[in-house]
C-alpha cells in the first residue's frame, strides 16, 4: 500500500499552480507514494484551511504576493493558530528578498520562481522527511 501525501498549493496564478501540481505527482510517483493535492488561488480560503485542517497537510505550497492577503500574512497567521505547519510550508517567489528582508533570522524554505523539477526536488526533500 502507497503513503498519500496531502498536499495545498495556494498560488493565484493557474498555469504555476498546474506545474506544482504536476511536479508533486512526479516526485511522489518517483517515491511510490501518492499525492492528494488541493489547489486552492484564494489566500483567504486557503488561511481557513490551514487554520481548521492543516495538521492534514504533509506539505504547504504559498505563493508570496497574492491578492487580498500574502504567504508571508499567512505564514504570520499559522504562527499564532498552529505553529507545527511551519516546517512543512514552502514559499514559492520571484521576491524571495521580500522573506529574508521580513525575518533574516529565520530557516524558510524558499522555491525561487522560474523554478525547474530539480529544485522543486530538492526543497520538497527537505519538507518531506
């Protein structure tokens, strides 16, 4: 029996939500494990979830600049609701500066956008142990 991995992305745009979707089917597949993935483009839905269901989650996918309300106010919010999802959260940005700027002092894990599998890959290793 394959472990099932539930996955959110939250991500506003559809065509990088697709490819983070269809990255995590490889890399699961490639593991024998499968992957229960919801992508969500709203970050106020999103920021519900994670606040009543995010202990589900393996792994948490946040776009940083998304409209009505950003990865990082999300990130800021789980803090104070369930500060255990914040391992398993993995920013995806073209702005990574507007992260290290908010908290230098702090490991985040951080996919840099344009991002390639390899990447992808490796930061996901690092969430998934």
């Amino acid at each position: 029996m394959s472990k099932t991995v539930k996955v959110l992305i939250v991500e506003d745009e559809s065509t990088v939500q697709s490819i983070l979707a269809a990255f995590f089917q490889r890399y699961l597949g490639e593991r024998g494990m499968t992957g229960d993935i919801r992508t969500l483009t709203d970050p106020v839905q999103g920021l519900f979830d994670l606040s009543t269901n995010g202990e589900q989650y393996g792994a948490i996918l946040l776009d940083v600049r998304l409209p009505k309300l950003t990865g990082d106010e999300i990130y800021n919010s789980i803090e104070q609701v369930n500060p255990n999802l914040l391992k398993r959260i993995l920013f995806v940005t073209g702005y990574p500066d507007d992260l290290t700027d908010r908290w230098p002092d702090r490991k985040l894990n951080i996919l840099e956008k344009p991002f390639r599998y390899q990447a992808f890959e490796e930061q996901i290793g690092g969430i998934l142990i």
